[in-house]
C-alpha cells in the first residue's frame, strides 16, 4: 500500500475522514476476533481450574500437566487481552482523524496515547503516568493522542538502551505572557536517540505551531530524550 501523503489529508479534511474510516474498519475487524480468542481463553483456564479442583486421585502427573496448560492458557489470556485493547484503542484514534478541532481535556487523550505506546516500553522501564487536571485546549482529539504516542515511542526506545531506566509522561498547566498553557511532558533518562528527537520535532512542530503551541525537544547520548508539548488554554 502506497503511505499516505499528510500534506494532502492537511488539505483535504474529506481525505483524513475516508482515511480514518478505513483504519477503523480494518481495526475493528482485527478487536472483534482478538476479544473473541481472549473470552474463548479465559472459559479454558476456568474450566481447567474446575477440573484441577475436583482431583483426588493419588498421582500427581496429570495434575502437573494440566497446571503447565494452564500456565501457558493464562499466558496467552493476557496477551490476547493486550492485543485486543491496543486494537479496541487504535480504532478509537483512527476512527476520529477526520473529526475536527474541539475543546478538550489533554489527560484522557494523553492516557490513551499510553495505551497505544505501551508496547514499545521494554519490560524492565519503569513508566510514570502523572496527568494533572487542567483547563480545555482546541485541538483534534485524534492528532493530540498520536503526536504524544509518537513521543513516547522515541522515549522507549532511548530508554532501552540502558538498565533501569525509567521513562514519565506529566501534564501541567503553566502561566506565560500570552496566557496559560498546558504541557505534555514526555522524558526518559535512557541512552538518548538523537536522530530519532530530530524526526520527531520535525514532524509535530507544524501540528503545534497550527494550533498556537509549540513542540520542542532534546536528546544527547547517554542523557536520554526530552520532549515538551505546549498549547494554549482555549478561551471559548
């Protein structure tokens, strides 16, 4: 499939629209089998749970098996689970790209763009979640949740890179000469990917600036990335 030319779907809201609908129902098709695979997984632990209850014979072999199956049918439960409300999330931000620019609150937008980056973190990161509340800002709902996702992609993959690591995404609210503005902050303090901070403040730097915000970050080897999203508090 050919990409999508952003500069055309800017232009032509009608094509961000078809575009969105289109993901969304390759989206949904792929959450409706996921959920159906994690309920038909979650009958099989319980019934295996059922049958381990009701044992009483004297050799513990079958038990044993039937409690490794159980093991790897719990395993698979969770990520069947995972991979259902990544696409159940998915559908949700591609099935609203051809909504327009409304007030919103950034925090679920925010907790949605978690979820979809989620993934990305490796196991041993630790991710910090810190969503203040805070007045309205006009942007596109969609656009806000993949731009921070996008974000804390490039802060996974910096924190990889080291042990420990951990990587946070916090809101605030913040007074400035021209009025208040609400901040996404998205920073970890893994092995830094400069090349990749560079791409990113590229690529959102005009979809803040088209909102009267601003998106600047930072990334040195060994000090991780920094990145800052900064839009205005809508005035009605």
């Amino acid at each position: 499939m050919a990409p999508v030319d952003d500069d055309v779907l800017s232009a032509r809201p009608w094509a961000r629209a078809v575009a969105g609908e289109l993901a969304a129902d390759v989206a949904v098709g792929l959450a409706t089998p996921l959920a159906g695979l994690r309920d038909a997984l979650a009958l099989l632990v319980d019934r295996i749970d059922r049958h381990i209850a009701s044992q009483t014979g004297p050799t513990p072999y079958p038990w044993r098996s039937l409690q490794a199956m159980r093991q790897d049918l719990a395993a698979a439960y969770l990520s069947a689970t995972t991979m259902a409300e990544l696409a159940s999330d998915l559908s949700a931000v591609v099935g609203a790209l051809g909504a327009g620019v409304a007030e919103v609150d950034v925090a679920p937008h925010v907790e949605l763009a978690v979820s979809l980056a989620r993934h990305h973190v490796a196991p041993g990161v630790e991710l910090l979640v810190d969503l203040a509340s805070s007045p309205p800002v006009r942007v596109a709902p969609a656009e806000l949740a993949l731009a921070v996702a996008r974000a804390i992609a490039v802060c996974a993959r910096s924190a990889a890179g080291v042990e420990r690591a951990s990587l946070s995404i916090r809101t605030s609210v913040e007074d400035e000469p021209g009025g208040q503005r609400v901040v996404v902050a998205v920073v970890d303090n893994g092995a830094g990917d400069a090349a990749g901070a560079a791409a990113l403040i590229a690529a959102l730097g005009d979809f803040a600036r088209h909102l009267g915000g601003t998106f600047d970050g930072t990334s040195a080897a060994g000090q991780g990335c920094a990145f800052e999203l900064r839009l205005p508090v809508a005035t009605g």
